[in-house]
C-alpha cells in the first residue's frame, strides 16, 4: 500500500473464524465507499495473520483477541459473546474440536481445559465451522465459538452453551509505521 493521497490497494487479513462474519460484509462497504481501490485478501489462524501484517504482506488485519505486540495498532474492537459448546442431550466425549491448532479459540479452550484436568484432553480439528458444530451436536466434544458462528450455522438451538467471560473478541489491526491512510475510516467504519 502506498501512502500517498489515494488509498490504492488495501491487503486485508483475516481468521477463518471472522472472515463469514465481518469480512464480506466489511469488504462490501469498503467496495461501496472507496469503489476505486483494489482490495487483496489472506485468510488464516490468528498467529499467522498477525506474522503477515508484522512482515508487511497485508496492511490491516481482523484477529481473534488483542495481539499486543509492541508493532501492532489496533484500530477497532468487536465485541461479542464466547461460548464452550457441548452436546444438548448427551455425555460429550472427553474431547476439543477445533478449526486448526494455530486458531485463537482452540489453543485458549485447550491450555483452559489442561489447566482443570489433570487428565489427557484429545483433540481433533476441522477446516469448518459447520463440521466443528455438526459433531459437538452428536457428542463428539466440546469447542469454543464465538455466538456469531454458532448462529450462522443455525446451532443455538442444538447445542448446550455456557457463556464463557474471556477476551477473545475480533480486533481490527495495522502496523505502527504503517497506518493505512484511511485509518480513521477505518476506527468508525460500522458495516454489521
């Protein structure tokens, strides 16, 4: 991105977790408002988002949970409510499910559940949400999800779900020294 008087291009990062939720809808009212500029797109987990904006290769990003990196502005906070997701009407087995590994989510409800258990948490891991829900429906384990997905996906009424106090919401996020020029746009912009 070039810091002259028109922003360009603008390469925007994103988590899986965030991209069916505020990315489309985000991308929509940037291609409304600023029609001319080119926008890039890189989807990823939280670490490797946050790895592309640190070296340069996107210009924004929207991450699960504050990055606080000593390089790292953030420009807005999406709040919203984190909830632990079990069977309805069944023992869940003894298990997290999750997006991959390196997602904000299952490293959080992982090192949660070590950190209660003294017994050996097994893991498995899934490219999509709607998998991840379908099979804590049918008692395959539990996961941690924020409300959004858990609506988009139409599983509220399917699952128990336990409220859950932490700060996993989505920060919308640029470099220090390298504020996109449409920064202010970008603290106030409201798309949801």
């Amino acid at each position: 991105m070039k810091n002259i008087n028109q922003q360009e291009i603008l390469r925007v990062g994103s988590t899986q977790t965030n991209a069916p939720i505020r990315l489309f809808p985000f991308i929509s009212k940037l291609n409304e408002d600023y029609s001319n500029m080119k926008i890039e797109i890189y989807t990823n987990t939280t670490p490797y988002v946050v790895e592309a904006l640190l070296d340069y290769k996107i210009d924004i990003a929207f991450v699960s949970g504050n990055p606080n990196h000593k390089d790292i502005m953030v420009l807005q906070v999406f709040e919203e409510d984190i909830y632990i997701v079990e069977a309805k009407d069944k023992q869940s087995e003894n298990s997290i499910l999750g997006y991959k590994d390196s997602c904000a989510y299952f490293t959080y409800f992982y090192s949660q559940m070590r950190m209660n258990s003294n017994q050996i948490v097994k893991t498995s891991t899934f490219e999509n949400y709607e998998t991840i829900l379908g099979c804590v429906k049918l008692g395959l384990g539990k996961s941690l999800v924020p409300i959004s997905i858990i609506k988009k996906f139409g599983f509220e009424n399917d699952l128990k779900m336990t409220k859950l106090d932490c700060d996993l919401f989505t920060h919308l996020v640029c470099r220090k020294d390298y504020v996109p020029i449409i920064s202010e746009y970008l603290k106030n912009i409201s798309f949801l």
